[in-house]
C-alpha cells in the first residue's frame, strides 16, 4: 500500500469520511485531507524527538486559541514516516492578499509570542535561522547572484542579547487556517527562539518593496497593539526587526533562485526585487 | 452674541479646536484673539508637512516600491505570500 492509501486509512480511523485529497505542498511532505481530517506526513528530515516535543506543546491549554490543537497528541508511525492528525480547517483564500487576515494573523503571532514557556513541556529551538541557513546551502551555482546572496547572509550584523520566547519559526499566510475562528498551524518550526523571525518575513518583503507599506502597517500595528513582545517597547521596531529581515530576504531570495533554475527560467519581477534587496543589504 | 455688522444671531462652532462665531443672516464670521494665527498655523502646517517617509530598514526599496504594480497578480508573488 502507498503512502497516500495508509494516510487516507488513518484519516478513516479519526473520523475522516468521503474521497481524500491530497494537498500540494513542499515536495518532502505529504498532506491528505479526507471530509473533516487533515493528515501530515513529515518531512523524512525531520527530527521525530523534536516533532513529539512540538505536537505536545500545541496540544497542551497554554497555547489553545492559538494554534490549532491535533486531533491526535502523538505522533504515529506510518509507512516509516511520522505522521500527525489534524482537524480540517479553511485555509486563507489567495485571490487578493490585501484582503487577508493580516491583522488576526499579527493577533495571534502576539499571543503565541506571550505564552510562558513555563506552561509547556519542554521545546527545541524555533527552527526559522536553521530553515534559513538550509535555503541558502540549497543554491548549488556561484554565479554573481548566488553570491550576492551568500554575501547577505553571511554578513549579517551581530545581535544584542535576544528575547527567547515561543517562535512559530515559519510564519507566512499559509499558515492561518479558519474554524470557528482563525488559528495559526504547523509546529515544524516551533520553538524557543527569537520571536522577531515570525514578522520578518512580512518585513522583507516590505523592505523589497513588495507588500504594500499600508498593509505592513496594518500588519505590525496589530501586533504592537495586541502587546507582541518581539520588538521591544516603544522604540523603532526596525532594531529587532532589521537583522531577521535581512536573513528572511537572503532566504526568499535563495528559495526563488532554486526555484527558477529547477523550471529553467529567469527570475521574474517579484523575484528579482528579493535580489535587489540583497544588493542593499550588502551596501548598507 | 449678535453679528456686529447686521445683528443677525450668531452661532458658535468649534472646529479643530478653534472657536468660530458665524452668523446665521449675513453668513460673516468673527474670529477670537488669537484665532486667525491658529489658522494660518494650522494652513500652513498642512501644506509643508510631507507625508511621513514609511519607517523601515536603511536597506529597504526606495519609496514608491514595486507594490500596487501588476506584480500582484504574478504567481510568484502570491506563491510566496503563502508557502515556506
């Protein structure tokens, strides 16, 4: 039996009823939803001991509301790979980004950022500068845009002390998912780290001139109104955001790279303005 | 109060923190002492002030960026705006 067909059996054994459907998703991860389920099939990379860690931290009362509870607190064990069980959600829709909850996402990055890791088992790093340092080693050529790239990240400036609080770790709009109200998902990534790495992405894409200013505003004021501890008090959220969000754009800007030579094409418009950003970085 | 020139009613209104008497027959308007400065200020202020520059990192894109462009409807634009 493959793979799909064992998830779509678990799926089955949680409740979940009618055809699965499998979801497009990174290549190293499998997601099938049937009627109400969600079934994940981790990344074979993925450190299983971590995963546990992770999915029993979502699933405890400090972070409910927060983010989405399993179905299921452990993760189980299918066709070799580690697999967790979700309820089903409504994702973002994609048509017009402006209209998204950015708002409600910034709400919930703030609450996630103030739970007291006292009232949660034990946790690994949030895995967002890991994520980033992957994307770049991902980049196999060394042409003048690879090494620009590799310049902005390795030049990054060095930090003061940094907060250690719960992080997301991956935090971008596929990440938000509506049940009765909206709910943030995917523990992969969640950890103790810096939270400030949660904003950076909307940050660097900000700074590369591609989210609307209005909307970035929307999205920040949200999270300082709602109390988000990543960014320290009433001084220029710029100073905790400025060295995440250029490690954010070195890894946005990786990822396209990579993504463009696997379709054999040049980076379109958006992609090339993530390079420009780098070519900034490397000059500020 | 009574409009000094035809004795109309006069009726006071406050805008932006500056009192205004005006009358309701011959539509004339009278100032307070001071008034007319904190006018000219207010004026004045509205047309220097720039729009505040949009706060971000010294490295960020130039005022005026790519966004509101038609890289909005690029499906890498939203495919990043949702995924890893």
């Amino acid at each position: 039996m493959g793979l799909e067909a064992e998830l779509a059996g678990v799926a089955a054994a949680y409740g979940g009823a009618g055809e699965p459907v499998s979801h497009p998703t990174r290549t190293d991860v499998v997601v099938l939803r049937r009627g109400e389920v969600v079934v994940k099939a981790h990344s074979l990379r993925d450190d299983v001991e971590s995963l546990r860690l992770r999915l029993r931290a979502v699933a405890s009362a400090a972070v409910s509301g927060v983010m989405l509870a399993p179905l299921e607190p452990e993760v189980l064990a299918v066709a070799g790979r580690a697999v967790t069980v979700w309820p089903a959600g409504r994702p973002v829709a994609q048509d017009d980004p402006g209209a998204a909850p950015w708002e409600e996402g910034a709400r919930l990055l703030a609450r996630l950022h103030a739970v007291p890791l006292t009232l949660l088992p034990e946790l690994p790093a949030a895995g967002g500068p890991a994520r980033a340092a992957r994307a770049l080693d991902r980049m196999s050529g060394d042409g003048p845009v690879e090494q620009l790239i590799r310049r902005a990240f390795k030049e990054l400036p060095e930090t003061e002390p940094l907060p250690a609080l719960l992080t997301h770790g991956d935090w971008h709009l596929g990440q938000l998912v509506h049940r009765d109200r909206w709910l943030l998902i995917d523990v992969d990534d969640l950890g103790v780290g810096d939270p400030a790495w949660d904003l950076a992405r909307p940050a660097a894409w900000y700074a590369a001139g591609l989210l609307d200013p209005a909307v970035w505003e929307r999205f920040l004021g949200a999270y300082l109104a709602s109390g988000g501890p990543a960014l320290g008090s009433g001084e220029d959220p710029w100073r905790r955001l400025d060295v995440p969000a250029r490690a954010l754009t070195a890894q946005l800007a990786a990822v396209a790279v990579v993504n463009a030579e696997r379709e054999s094409r040049e980076l379109d418009e958006v992609e090339h303005s993530l390079v420009e950003s780098c070519n900034r970085i490397v000059r500020a | 109060m009574q409009c000094p020139k035809c004795r109309g009613n006069m009726r006071t209104y406050e805008r932006n923190g500056v009192h205004i008497e005006q009358c309701d027959n011959c539509r004339g308007i009278f100032l307070d002492y001071g008034e007319l400065e904190t006018l000219t200020r207010m004026e004045s202020q509205y047309h220097a002030a720039p729009p505040p520059p949009a706060p971000g990192p010294a490295w960020g894109a130039p005022h005026g960026g790519h966004y509101g462009g038609h890289h909005h409807r690029q499906r890498s634009w939203v495919g990043m705006l949702f995924s890893t």
